[in-house]
C-alpha cells in the first residue's frame, strides 16, 4: 500500500531539490516501476551512478554476503574489502595510493586539501592558487563549489575559500595566461559533465599538463562522473593520453552505492599524515565490498569495449530521430556520457524534453537549459536502447509537432 506520496515531498523535505512526480519504487537493469507499477526504462542512471543498472546480481551478492559478514569499523581499524580495492584501484590506473570517502564532493575535498598541502610543504605559503574552468562541477562542500565554475552555487554563504581563479574551458591563451609558480593545482573534468557535456581538446589537455609540470603545479582530474568506465576507457584520462597526479572517482564507482574515492603518487600520499584528514565512513567495508564487484566486473576489456559499441547505437539512432525532427544541433560526449544540444529553436527546453520522455516511459537527464544528457547503465541492453530511444523519438515527436 503507498502511504506516501510526492506531496509528501514539499512538505518534510528542506526544498534543495524539485524531484520528478513519479517515485519509483523497484528497479531490474536498466527498467524501474513507479508507485502505480508504471514501467520506465532509464538512461539517467542515477546521474552516472547506476553503471551496472539496478539489482544486478553481482552487486546484490557481494552487498548480502558483506550485510552478513561485517558492516562498520571506522578508521581506527581496517578491513579486507577496503584493502582490495585499494589494491584494484591501483593496478587500474596511475596511482600508488587510495584514500576513501563517502562522494565525490568529498574525494575531491580531499584531492583540495592534498594539493594545497604538498605545495606547503614543498614550496611554501604563497603557493596556494587554484585554477579552474567555467561551469565545470565539483562538489557541494564549500570548497569544491567554490572550486566549481558557477559562481550561482557558492554565492551567499559568507566568505568564501580564497586563491580560486576560473577560466574557460578548451581556452589555451587563457590557461597560459592564469598559470604561474603560484599554481598550486588546477582541477579540471576531463570531459565536463554537468556543465553541457564538454570534450576537451587534446591539445588543451596537453598543454594543461606541460604547464602544469613547468610550474609544480598539480593536476587533478575529477573523474567522479567520467571514471569506471563511463567513457569507455576505464578511466577517461587513459583515452585522453594525459595522466593526472590526483584523480577522485565516485558516482558509478559504487554502482549505487555511496562510495567516493581520491587516487594518488606516493610522492604526494606521504603529505597526508597520521591525522591530517579523515573518514569515519570512508572505506566502509559493505560500500567497498560492492565497488570491488562493480570494479572487477566495469575494468573487463570487453564490458569497456560494451560501452563504446553502445555509444555507436545511441549515436546512430539519436542521428536519424534528428532527421526526421530537428531539434538538435549537435551529439557529443564519450562512450555512455553523452549530450545532445538543442538548436536554437529549441534553446532552452532541455527540461521540457526531459518532462515529455518522462511521459512516454522513459528517464533522461538534462546538462544546463540546453543539453539533454543519457548516462544509462554500462550493460544496457541492446533491446533496451532500442526500445528506449523509441520512446525518446515518441517524445521528440509530441514536443516538435506541438
Ligand atoms: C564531475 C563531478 N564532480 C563531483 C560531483 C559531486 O559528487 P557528489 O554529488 O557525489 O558529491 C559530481 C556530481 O554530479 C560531478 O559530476
């Protein structure tokens, strides 16, 4: 019996958020049934998170074998989930450390607060610049969004952490111009997510990283929505050929289960010590016992080249719905983070379509007021794209002939 309802909502929830009216109430790969058992299929994915869909059998398995065997010990002890992924997460990429924490905000708070760190100790006080781009999305701890490129989000709660300096994205001259000996770190996504879904040119990239290695300036890659396959690349900066000295991971990494995560060298590690920042969640064995399944199952060669076949499908068909409604200017992103820009008839209405393919049986995101944005689950299945983007094209259809 349904005791609660949307309306419940607005009444004991603080109003940060203005939730769709459905509620769903389970979920089976890539589907989820609403309160009345409305059937949905969803290519929002829980904003990246669901990367193997909902209940899949290897998440359900480790999550009940670890609810039986131990749930929480802090960090005055360890555990054995924490310890192998720590140990996959390294083997995976360019590491040689993990810290643990509960989200992205906080593995990228993390990533902050080592950089600023190693450049005290190393180099003294007066390095202590960030540069970051323009609507890039870090993060909702007061250091993260101030870090993040609207100033809309951290504006209007006194003062806010200094030494931060925004630039455009994909901006050469710029980057050029704002980076000096005083850089401490520049953060940057390696494919802007929230921000409308923004490749960075590699040659951008590249010079990012030469700069940033003139100056001992540190990057960080916030990889919380491009990491664990996402792109394709288990993690993007391995596609983007420019590897970073911190990266935070989160979002899909736990599968849907909050787990985040900051990966380092052990030049840096060694500036976090015995007290310096800490977790009493993180590394949580129950969340590290299902990113350890949701990691060894992503990182197979085969589920990564999965995502890169299913980008081919989605962009295909996303080109020929287009043809027969323009609607849109342009599809981009990488593997299962993609954006589709409206044109500009249609500038603006990212959330109308979000509203009408919600309609028609199926969840998408939005990426500002003109980008919708898909990031389904890795192992959507064929038929389920099919299908899904049968109801996209109903939607398209409802709002261009409108
Ligand atoms: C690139 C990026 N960084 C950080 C975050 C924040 O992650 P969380 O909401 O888990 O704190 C997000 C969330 O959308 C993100 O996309």
């Amino acid at each position: 019996m349904t005791d609660v309802t949307r309306k419940d909502f607005d009444e004991v929830m603080i109003p940060c958020y203005n939730p769709m009216a459905v509620i769903p109430v389970r979920g089976q790969g890539a589907r989820v049934w609403d309160q009345q058992d409305n059937e949905y299929i969803d290519f929002a994915g829980g904003i990246a998170v669901s990367c193997l869909g909902h209940c899949h059998p290897i998440m359900v398995e480790a999550l009940s074998e670890q609810a039986n065997k131990l749930w929480h010990l802090s960090n005055v002890m360890t555990n054995e989930p924490a310890l192998r992924l720590g140990k996959k997460l390294v083997q995976l990429s360019f590491a040689d450390k993990v810290f643990f924490a509960n989200s992205g905000a906080e593995a990228n708070e993390a990533a902050l607060k080592l950089a600023r760190r190693y450049a005290a100790d190393e180099f003294g006080s007066q390095k202590s610049k960030i540069i970051a781009f323009n609507q890039g999305f870090h993060g909702r701890t007061f250091f993260t969004v101030t870090v993040g490129g609207q100033a809309a989000y951290s504006d209007g709660f006194g003062p806010k952490p200094g030494d931060i300096e925004h630039i455009p994205y994909n901006d050469i001259e710029a980057f050029k111009a704002a980076i000096s000996d005083e850089t401490c770190a520049v953060m940057m996504e390696p494919l802007q997510g929230e921000g409308g879904i923004i490749s960075p040119q590699p040659e951008f990239a590249q010079t990012v990283r030469e700069l940033c290695d003139k100056h001992n300036a540190l990057l960080i890659f916030d990889e919380v929505q491009t990491g664990n396959g996402r792109t394709g690349d288990f993690y993007a900066y391995q596609g983007l050929g420019v590897t970073p000295d911190i990266l935070s991971t989160a979002k899909s990494l736990g599968g849907g289960f909050p787990i985040g995560a900051m990966l380092t060298t052990d030049k840096l590690a060694q500036h976090f010590k015995v007290g310096t920042h800490g977790s009493t969640y993180g590394g949580n064995p129950l969340a590290c016992a299902v990113a350890e399944a949701v990691v060894n199952h992503i990182s197979q060669p085969e589920v990564l080249q999965g995502v890169k076949d299913r980008e081919a499908i989605f962009r295909a068909e996303l080109e020929r719905i287009n043809a027969k409604y323009p609607m849109f200017a342009e599809f981009r992103g990488k593997g299962l983070l993609l954006g589709a820009e409206l044109n500009d008839n249609w500038k603006g209405r990212a959330r109308d379509v979000l509203v009408a393919a919600g309609e028609e049986g199926l969840l998408v995101l939005v990426a500002g007021a003109n980008v919708v944005r898909f990031t389904p689950s890795l192992v959507i299945t064929t038929e389920e794209i099919t299908q899904g983007l049968k109801r996209f094209e109903a939607a398209v259809a409802k709002l261009y002939n409108a």
